[in-house]
C-alpha cells in the first residue's frame, strides 16, 4: 500500500462509442482467421527518406534487361555467402553478399560471438544493445558482407517452449521494439543492411514448413491464426519500429497467417508492411520459404532466397527464368520486377555500398557447407581470414554482466568476498567436447558437455575464443588464493550411490555454484520447461550436499525451477546466452565487479502449466494427420501473452517481468504528468500521410512522466525504472491487459544519489488498434501511470484522463481497490426541487418543468446489458427511467459530462481552511475555481460540463434554482490535507450504454475469464429514508468473482457478508439479469420487493451530513471507498475515480 497525496478534482467529455473485435477465447471463431483478404497491387517505393538513392537505383536498373532485373530479384546458391546475388560484371555490380545472423557473422573466421537478443534484452540497456549493433554492423562490413540477416523480433515469444525465442528479445513488443530500433539504426550506421526478420507470427519451429504424411500427402505448415487487433499491437508492433529506423529489408517466415504462406500473403506484406508501415526497402524469403511463383511477386515478396526450389541445390527456381517469363507473357507487369530491384538496390546506395566496400572474405567460402561449389567466378574477394574483432570483447563481456540477472540473493550469499573453498558443479561449467563451433540443426546430445554460450542453428556463432565459466573462476581463485574444485559430470551428481557425486570433493566447500542449461535450436521446439541433462536433479543433489548453493543459469528463456526455493538456494544468477565472454561476464557478477543490473524480459512462472496459454501448437494426432490444412495455430489468447497473461488473471508468478535485484537498493518518487497534448486532443490521428513507422502523428509525445530515483544504498549501481500504462477499458474490444510497458530506462546512481528520469509517452503508447475503424485511437477515459522496478513493484502511481476535446492529469498512489463506491442519482420523483439536498445528473430534459431545466430521474432502474446485443438494449428502454425523449433530444443531448464524488472523513471535516483548484467546462471553455473552506455537504463533488449542455442549462444564470446551487456548491468545494484520490482501478471495465439513471456499477468480473467480463449493470434504488442522494458501496469477493455490497444492517436480510448469503446474491442477480454471457435478460422488476432483494446484493446509504451514520456505514473494516467511471455509449460520460478515507478518524 502506498500513500501519496492527490491533485485536482474532475474532467471529462464524451468518449464516442468504439467499435469492438473480440478476441477472448470462449469467443474465438476459428472460421474468421483461416483466410487472408487480397491487398493488390503492390505499392511503389518512394523512397521516403531515400530519395536521392531511389533516383541512383532508378537509373541503374533502367541499364538493366529483363533477365538481368530477375537476377537482381532472384538469389544464386553457387556464392560463398550463406544468400547470394549474382555479380553483373557488365556494369561493374559486384553481387551482394548476405550473412546470417543476429548475433555474430556465422559464416566466418576470426569474428566475435556477441551476446544473443535474449541476454542484450535483459540489460535493459539502450545504449548498450545500441554498441552491440554497432560492432556487428562492423564486422559484417570488413568481412564483406552487405547485409546482415538480423536483429529478430519474430519470434516475439508467445509460446515459452519456441526453439528460436532467444534469438529475439521479449515477448513485450515495447522492449523488443526498442531493441530493434536501436540494433537497425546502428548496424546500417555502419554501412550495413539490417534485415529485420521472421515477418510474421513466426512463433513456433514445429511444422513451419509443409511436411509429407505417412502415405506421403503434403501436409501444409502450421498456420498463425491471429486477429487484427492482437496482430498490430503484439506481432506488428516491433516490425514497426525496425521500419521507422530505416530497415533495410525484412524477411517473410516459413510459416502460414490466417491460412495464406507468409510469402505470399498479400495483406501482411502489401497491406501491412508497405502500406500501412509505409516500408520503403525490400522483402525476402526465408531460405525455402518461397512455394510459389507468380503469387509471391503479386504478394509483394522482391527477393527469393536461396533462389533454388530444393533448398541449397541447383536446379528449377520459382523466379528466375519463370519470372521473366511470367513476364515476358504478360502475366506479371514489368513494373512489378522494376519496383522489386529498386527496393533491393536503394539501400546498397544509401548506405554507399557502391563506394570502396571491402570484398567478401573468401574463408566464408571455405567453410560454408550450404553453398554449392564450385562457385561463380564472378564473385570478388578481398583478404581471407581478416580479423574483424578488434576490441569488441570489452562491450561483450560488459553486456554479458548487464544482462546477468540476481534472482535470489539470500543473507547478501553474493558478491563473493574470497571465499577460502568453492566447488563448481555441472556440464555447463567448462570447455565444449565437440569444439568451439558446429552448425547445429541437430539435437541436443551434441552439447551435453560444455558452456553453452549461444544456441543453435541459423542464429548461432563460430567461436574463435570462449572464456568458460571454471576458465574463469580458475584465473580469480588464483588471485585470491582460493581452492578450487569441481565435478561437471551430471550423472554422477545424480548418482544416489553414496559418495558417487561429492567423494572427491575435500575439504567440505564454503561455496558451490551449480550450473546448469537448456539448449534451444532452429528447426526444432523445447519437449518441456526444465533445465536440460537433468539440470533439476543437479541442482536439488548439490543443495542437499551445500547450504550455501549458487546456481547459475544459461538458457535460451524461461525454465521452471522448483529449487528456487530450497533454503539451501541461497543466489540464482540467469546468464542466458552471453556470449565468447561467458565466463568472465559472470565472473564478474559473482564478485561484485559489476554490480548486477539486468531485468527479466519475459515471466518466470511456477510451474509447466503456467504457460499452456500459449503452448506451441503440436500432438502425436498432427504428426500422423492427412489433413493437409490440420495444423492450426488459434492465437485465442489475443493480447495477453507472457507478463499480461498474468497480472490480467492476477496468477502468483516465481519472478516476474521486470524483475531483477541489485547489490545496492533504490527508491522511487514524485512522479510527474506533464500534458504536452492540445486541449482538443483527437482520438484519431491528423491525416498525415504514411512515413516510415506509419502515420507519423503517432509517434508524437503527448505526455511526459517525470519520477525521481534515488540510490538508497551504499554502493553504485544502476537502476531500471520502468513505466507502465493502464488504457481505459471497454472489454468489448477485446481483453485488453491490466498495464502494458511503455517506458523503461537505465541510470548510474552512487551511493545516496538522485537523478530525475523521464519517461515519454507517444501517441502511439495511448492508442489501441480499432479492427472496425481500421485506425489506432486513443480511448476516452482513465490512463493509469505505474512506475516502478518490475512489473509487480510499481513504487508510484499517477494517471491522467483523455476526453475528445479535454485532457487533465492527476497524481496518486494506491489506494484500496477492493472496494469501490458506486455514485446513485436521486431528487424526487415528481421533478421537483424539494427534497433537500441532491446530485443531479443533467442528461435529457424529460423532466421539463423542473427549475433551470435541470434534468433529473432516478427511481428503481437495473440493466445488464451489452453493445453487442442491442435487443437487451432495446428491451430496456421500455424501462420507468428512461423517457422516450432520451433518443430523440439528440439536439441538447451532453457531449461530455463528468461528476465526482466521494466520502470526506471525520479529519476531513475537522480541517481548517484550504485551498484547492477545481476546473470545470462550460460552453467549451475551461475555468478555474479557487475552492474555500465551507463544505456544505456530506458529499465532495467535482462537475464538468462541455460544449454540448443543453440551452437551458448553457441559458442560466440566476441566483436560485439548481444551476445557481452547484456553482455554489461547486466553489465551496474543498480538499483536504489528508483526503486521497486514486483514479484508477485494477479491474477490467467497458460502456454503460446510453447512461440509465442510478447508481453506475462496476461490471461483474465473472471467474471463469472467457470474455465474460464485459457485462455491465447499472442500478438505482431509492434510498429508504429519505429522497436524498445515495451511493452504494460494493467489495470485491473473489468467490462470486464480482462486486457485492458491504455490509449494512439496513438491508441486509441474510446472513451478514457470509459467503453463503453472498452467494445466494450472486445468485439472484445472474437469475434476475442474467450477467453471464449467452444469458437472456429477464423482465426488468419494478416492485418494491424485487428491488430489496437485489439490496441485498449492494450497500446502499445516503451521502448526507451525518457522519455517525457514515461511520457506522464502515463497520467490517471497510477502509477504502471509491467509484467508478464508465463512458456511456451515446449521451455521456460519467468519471471514474477513487476516494480513500480515514476511517480510523470515525
């Protein structure tokens, strides 16, 4: 629970109804995604941000015949890179020459290993990941290589078991996106083609390509079945930001989207990339993942790799020859091939490729075992065997130790001070027994003995040098005079017979670091989430053995880990893949060198079934299918992959995102929104055309959060805070996560410092993908601000409001979520002004002779109704509150209103005089109220108007009568020292549709989580004693799953707040109204005995100057009070806040 003070009142306009697609999975109609629709023709690059190298290309493709402008398109196998373009010695066109991958040079000699996507991301460390890029792009460029086949964001990591997630960064597409962004902008500043790669839903190796059955059928490869919204917010997001870096190309996957090869789907590669994304540079196939001709160049696919049909041998190509001739018949425009060449060549002069760049290294040559020799003559060579890695190990080993996360730390076990015993203990600790490179597609047994600084496959590296951890320790026990001993063989640490594992290990060490290890390649998926060469058994036999156990981890991702726990277990450091300066990375860490600093990208969850969210799609049934289309990959889950997944069903994780500890401390305040936005911020960006990243509005700043940080420790270190954001909810678009990261940064802090960080926050981190309006919108409403050192330590809390036409900020921290206060509305039911003191709500004038024309109506109201089922909306209408006028008076309907209200404590009313400011919206204009000291009610209330009021409200002016009321009331409003207010809540909402009158509930946040929960009700029930104002205080109970009342000896009948009384409630409201999904609404009661019965579901109490009455109200501990706003589909909006008390004070 945190404390902070509140600023400001209220807000609000109307938030226009959005369109919804929902992607829960009760609702998944598998049936929606197994197509994709045509997106033709293909646009033509204009070269944005090129445009002197689109001329260059123009000119030099238009010297070029047909078959020559296919050779640009086409790759030649017979080459000594891993991809080839023919060289056009006629011209002086020296070929290109493309390498993989991600994280060294593979095909080469004398080049650095760096660490992998995985390990660089959980540095948390911009500037680093961008040093990374830099001298890939260098050692790319001296070996001759004109593009890079990397960075990665797909896989993004879906599925925790995905062979190739280590490749990328995090399955959060904000940190991918920002390590992609760096890693292009810096690998092309050094003069080399960055290749973001695998485009798209690339998020499993099982079945990526087709297969044949047992009675030899083709059986297609697994199909990614993603919905629009998921795929712009996940998937696409990070290919975003590859493309506003100026990416040079982007490689289609292997697998299928929506049924359609990705190399040939049009809407992802036209309508996505090119379009949308405005990507100006050229798509390639992954090596084999071309099956067609003239539908991959339709598709918007320019280069086909490796330009044969069987992989890596000669032979038939889909393009070359029958592409010209495609062609030559007319069935392919020329164009086509034309605009392909200039998307391939305008990067090659951008980056001056054309100028003095160094020849391919013929070692790459020698030993690439994929090429078909003998090569073409026409290739030009430079040196062979250049070193290329200068002093590139420094940055290695220093992103190594940044990415090195502390995830136990028990007693302060590390830094280690010189030890006088420590034994190592696994196969992870050493050399390799197989050397220090093979390309591996194949399975693990292979590395079964060894450090494993890299995984396998396309994306590994050729170690020229590998410090292993034992290397290392070897070098640093000897400076401090420590014994040293160990025992790498697995089996024999597991080996139950008495002295088989620890016989020869003497004298008892005083420390034992176990490492252990997964391996992960292309080409295949984990089998299960448990360290490999039965690294859980190692672990558990060393602890029982030593009290005082490190355990060191080198994985590809996530691994279980039931030890973590074990008291014996005192420190658990995750490595991941670091690199040639594995062990001296570490070595570091473990004592105190580097001061350890990296974060989790991902989730680390308890146990396997934690992540079946999401599993890779496979089973003994698909592997002997002969249904050619059997392998369907549903991403129901939607958005709420890894860390979303979790906190969206608030489920225990072992270390969550984010999370990483330090051998100092930090602190965290005085966070800070500053609006940066216009007033009449729009929910829709300006038309401004499409740049590179897309519409470039989005990327605008419209807000900037300011914390401070402190170093609260006595050493240096650096600290990670990171910034998240709550969008307002309609659950009607779908899941929508609890918070989302949209900032993080990495500072320096000695011991005691402070330093201010600033987070900023774009258009784009605002906006939510609206499948129907085909557009990014900023939503109406509530935005909470988190800022903290992981996903789960928010230290502060702050939120702004967003309305068509008025934004207003707010700081806070948390307050009690699990109840919340729900506003009624209530005067009298003839209209009239008497009846004491009231809340009005002006809506419609259905009460046309009231005093001023102010509007109110309330009585006995209940709805539960959806946007998506307008007969339970029409059906309601009939209802006694709602006037016939209500559709009609379109004329005077509010185009924004807001109220607040809350509960002041006995502290609050014995303040003395403050001084507040109150903002309110009248005819457009926004105006400041200096608030004085006289409260005049029991109720605090803020209220907004906007430009649409009605003519009799705008009209009115007098002394008396309602109008006149509330300003004064208004401008007596005061808010006091010790009175706190939260504008935000940690539940899922969406519309209350047209705004009945009554009290404004929270939606029934039903268990079973299948798209249920966005069911809403509004209620309003007379107050028993008198017609004042009345608000209803509901708790969460998390065995109904939804909000009940309180407690109230009034109204309650049953058993007071027994589970059984609270049950039998639940059961009445989903009997009456029937809240869950699928369920008809009931005739809506207007009986006075119905309406009891339903009081027994909500606290009801009047908002009056009784404070005795108020406190008696708050018996059963009941600490925190609030309510909730909601945007009405049609008329208005209502402010969603939180108001805490002091009720200790009652």
């Amino acid at each position: 629970m945190y404390t902070l003070k509140s600023s400001v009142a209220a807000l609000v306009l109307l938030g226009q109804g959005i369109a919804a697609q929902n992607t829960s999975s009760s609702s998944w109609d598998h049936s929606l995604f197994t197509s994709s629709p045509g997106v033709f023709p293909t646009p033509n690059t204009t070269g944005i941000g090129w445009e002197d190298a689109l001329q260059k290309a123009k000119q030099w493709v238009a010297q070029l015949t047909l078959e020559e402008k296919v050779g640009v398109l086409t790759g030649e196998p017979k080459g000594p890179c891993i991809g080839n373009i023919a060289p056009i010695p006629r011209i002086g066109f020296p070929g290109l020459c493309l390498q993989d991958g991600p994280l060294a040079i593979r095909q080469a000699t004398y080049a650095s290993v760096f660490p992998a996507g995985v390990a660089a991301a959980s540095s948390w460390d911009r500037d680093l990941i961008r040093q990374r890029g830099e001298y890939l792009g260098a050692e790319f460029r001296d070996k001759g290589s004109h593009v890079m086949l990397g960075p990665v964001s797909g896989p993004l990591g879906r599925s925790a078991d995905a062979g190739r997630g280590w490749e990328g960064f995090s399955p959060d597409p904000y940190l991918t996106g920002v390590a992609m962004q760096q890693t292009i902008e810096a690998v092309q500043e050094a003069g080399v083609q960055a290749c973001a790669k695998h485009f798209i839903g690339n998020e499993q190796e099982t079945q990526r390509n087709p297969s044949l059955s047992p009675s030899n059928k083709t059986i297609e490869a697994v199909s990614a079945n993603i919905d629009d919204r998921t795929m712009h917010e996940l998937y696409l997001w990070p290919f975003a930001n590859a493309v506003k870096a100026g990416v040079a190309s982007m490689m289609c996957s292997y697998n299928r989207l929506n049924g359609s090869y990705a190399c040939q789907n049009s809407k992802a590669i036209n309508g996505l990339l090119k379009e949308e994304l405005g990507f100006q540079g050229y798509v390639m196939s992954d090596w084999g993942a071309t099956h067609g001709g003239v539908a991959n160049a339709e598709a918007g696919m320019d280069m086909d790799m490796p330009g044969t049909i069987a992989f890596f041998q000669a032979g038939t190509s889909y393009w070359g020859q029958n592409l010209t001739n495609a062609v030559n018949n007319g069935t392919v425009p020329e164009s086509r091939i034309d605009d392909a060449a200039h998307r391939i060549m305008t990067p090659y002069f951008f980056l001056g490729q054309d100028q003095d760049y160094p020849r391919i290294d013929p070692s790459s040559g020698d030993i690439n075992i994929l090429g078909i020799k003998p090569y073409l003559d026409t290739f030009q060579y430079g040196e062979a065997n250049v070193d290329v890695r200068s002093n590139h190990a420094d940055l290695i080993r220093k992103l190594g130790s940044a990415g090195t996360i502390l995830l136990k730390n028990t007693n302060n076990a590390l830094p280690l001070n010189k030890p006088k015993n420590i034994a190592v203990f696994g196969n992870d600790a050493a050399d390799p027994e197989n050397g220090l490179y093979s390309l591996s597609l194949v399975g693990n047994g292979d590395y079964e003995y060894g450090n494993l600084p890299v995984g396998g496959g396309s994306g590994t590296g050729r170690l020229t040098y590998l410090s292993t951890p034992l290397d290392a320790l070897k070098a640093r026990t000897k400076q401090d005079g420590t014994l040293l001993q160990w025992n790498m063989n697995n089996t024999l640490l597991t080996d139950p017979t008495p002295g088989a594992a620890f016989g020869a290990i003497f004298p008892h060490p005083d420390t034992c670091i176990v490492l252990i290890k997964t391996w992960a390649a292309e080409g295949t998926d984990k089998v299960n989430l448990l360290p490999d060469w039965n690294g859980t058994a190692v672990v558990e036999s060393v602890a029982a053995y030593c009290n005082n156990t490190i355990v060191v981890t080198h994985t590809s991702g996530p691994i279980i880990m039931p030890w973590a726990d074990h008291p014996n277990v005192t420190a658990i450091l995750a490595a991941h893949f670091p690199g040639e300066q594995s062990g001296n990375s570490l070595v570091d860490v473990l004592y105190g060198d580097y001061n350890p600093s990296g974060k989790l990208p991902y989730t680390i969850a308890y146990n396997e079934s934690d992540y079946a969210f999401a599993r890779v799609t496979n089973s003994t049934e698909l592997a002997l299918t002969e249904d050619p289309n059997a392998w369907q990959a549903d991403f129901k889950e939607g958005l709420l992959i890894d860390y979303r997944h979790y906190d969206y069903y608030n489920l225990s994780v072992q270390y969550e995102f984010g999370y990483g500890l330090s051998y100092t401390n930090f602190s965290m305040s005085d966070v800070k929104v500053e609006r940066l936005a216009p007033k009449n911020l729009t929910a829709r960006p300006a038309d401004a055309g499409i740049m590179p990243g897309g519409n470039p509005t989005l990327y605008d700043t419209l807000y900037e959060v300011t914390v401070k940080v402190k170093n609260t420790g006595s050493i240096a270190g650096d600290a990670v805070p990171q910034l998240y954001l709550s969008q307002p909810v309609d659950v009607s678009f779908g899941r929508t996560p609890v918070q989302v990261l949209r900032g993080f940064d990495k500072v320096t802090l000695g011991a005691g410092q402070t330093r201010t960080v600033t987070f900023p926050l774009m258009r784009r981190d605002l906006s939510f993908w609206d499948a129907v309006q085909q557009q990014w919108i900023i939503p109406s409403g509530q935005f909470g601000v988190r800022a903290g050192f992981s996903s789960r330590d928010i230290q502060v809390i702050s939120g702004f409001s967003v309305f068509q036409g008025f934004t207003q900020s707010f700081d806070f921290e948390v307050a009690n979520g699990d109840y919340t206060y729900v506003l009624g509305l209530h005067k009298s039911d003839d209209c009239s002004d008497s009846g004491g003191s009231y809340q009005g709500l002006p809506n419609q004038p259905i009460c046309e002779s009231s005093s001023g024309g102010f509007t109110h109506y309330s009585i006995h109201t209940l709805a539960a109704i959806s946007k998506r089922e307008p007969e339970k909306h029409d059906a309601l209408k009939s209802g006694r509150s709602v006037d016939a006028a209500l559709a009609k008076r379109q004329d005077v309907a509010f185009l924004g209103i807001a109220l607040a209200a809350g509960i002041a404590s006995a502290h609050f009313f014995n303040s003395g005089a403050g001084e507040c400011t109150a903002y309110a919206v009248d005819g457009g204009t926004v105006e400041k109220t200096k608030c004085g000291s006289n409260l005049t009610w029991g109720t605090i209330f803020s209220f907004i108007t906007a430009y649409g009021v009605s003519k009799a409200f705008r009209g009115t002016r007098q002394s008396t009568g309602p109008t006149a009321r509330m300003r004064r009331d208004f401008s007596n409003f005061e808010l006091g020292d010790d009175f706190q207010q939260l504008l935000l809540t940690p539940f899922p909402f969406s519309n209350i549709i047209d705004g009945y009158s009554g009290m404004i509930g929270h939606p029934a946040n039903v268990t079973d989580h299948e798209g249920q929960d966005w069911i809403q009700w509004a209620i309003s029930h007379k107050h028993t004693k008198s017609g004042q104002s009345f608000g209803t205080l509901l708790k969460y109970h998390p065995e109904l799953g939804t909000y009940i009342m309180a407690s109230d000896p009034q109204h309650i009948t049953v058993e007071e707040n027994s589970p059984s009384s609270r049950k039998r409630a639940g059961e009445q409201i989903t009997a009456y109204y029937g809240w869950r999904q699928g369920a008809s609404v009931q005739s809506i009661p207007t009986d006075q005995d119905s309406i009891d019965d339903i009081a027994a579901q909500v606290y009801d109490f009047g908002l009056n100057n009784n404070l005795d009455q108020y406190c008696a109200n708050l018996e059963g501990g009941v600490s925190g009070i609030s309510f909730t706003r909601t945007l009405t589909h049609g008329n208005f909006g209502l402010l969603r806040g939180v108001f805490t008390d002091k009720s200790a004070n009652c």
